[in-house]
C-alpha cells in the first residue's frame, strides 16, 4: 500500500523551504506555525478557510490544529541535512543556503507544489509567530 504524499519526508521537506520563504518573517518560523500551515495545507477547503479567516479576529476562530510527528521528523532531517537550522535561542527555524537551492529548484518546476505555492504566496506573511504563541496560550485555558 503506497505511502500517502503528505507523509513522505521528501514532501514534509519541501514544505517547510516554501513555508520558511514564503510565510515567515526573515525566513525564521517557529514549530507551532510549522504545524499550523502543514495542517491546513492538507486540503482545499482547509487552505481557503484560513485565507478567508485571516484578520484581527483569526484567534478566536482558529481553535487548535495537528501536531504531527511527520513534521517534527521531517525538520529533524531538514536540520541534519543543513537546509534549515534551529535557533535555541530564539526558537524558530530557518532557512539555509542548501534550502534556498532546493527552493529554486521547486520554483523552477511549474508544476511541483503548484497549490502550496500558490496558496503560501497567498497567505504570506499574515499571521505572525507571536500570534500562533498567543493563540496556543488560549488552549491551556480552554480545557
């Protein structure tokens, strides 16, 4: 039985270089937003929602979103093969010269990711890591 595309590292991989360039402030992002935009990246309808729930009013209607161990593994190997880089200091990843060049190769490529792309570009540099912060605060007051 074959492997679904959004659990194959290669896929999680190229994920977070169009993640990292295209929605996060000075390609740096934090773990948190990682799972967020992988999260709703998984469907049509998930990706138009937060585009059209982007606003003052986003952390009241976001909730709470996956936390996927494909993910975390998938930065594991971004880490360890030096397209991204963790900050302990500052907790968020970001992008490297190695993830810049497997970026432009997936931009070169019309095709590959096309909706990522398109829906990422979108989306741009909306919702901030202090926000993703402040709305996952709220989860500890909601249970």
């Amino acid at each position: 039985m074959p492997i679904p595309a959004e659990y194959r590292p290669l896929y999680k991989l190229a994920q977070i270089v169009l993640i990292l360039e295209f929605c996060c402030q000075g390609r740096k992002c934090s773990l948190l937003k990682m799972h967020l935009l992988s999260d709703v990246l998984k469907t049509d309808e998930r990706m138009n929602w937060l585009l059209e729930a982007v606003g003052p009013d986003l952390p009241a209607k976001i909730g709470r979103w996956n936390l996927e161990p494909t993910m975390n593994k998938a930065l594991q190997i971004a880490v360890a093969e030096q397209l991204c880089q963790f900050s302990i200091s500052t907790q968020k990843y970001s992008l490297e010269a190695k993830g810049r060049d497997f970026l432009i190769s997936i931009m070169s490529d019309p095709d590959a990711f096309d909706k990522e792309k398109r829906f990422l570009h979108a989306l741009g540099k909306k919702i901030s890591d202090s926000l993703i912060q402040d709305i996952a605060r709220s989860w500890s007051t909601k249970l």
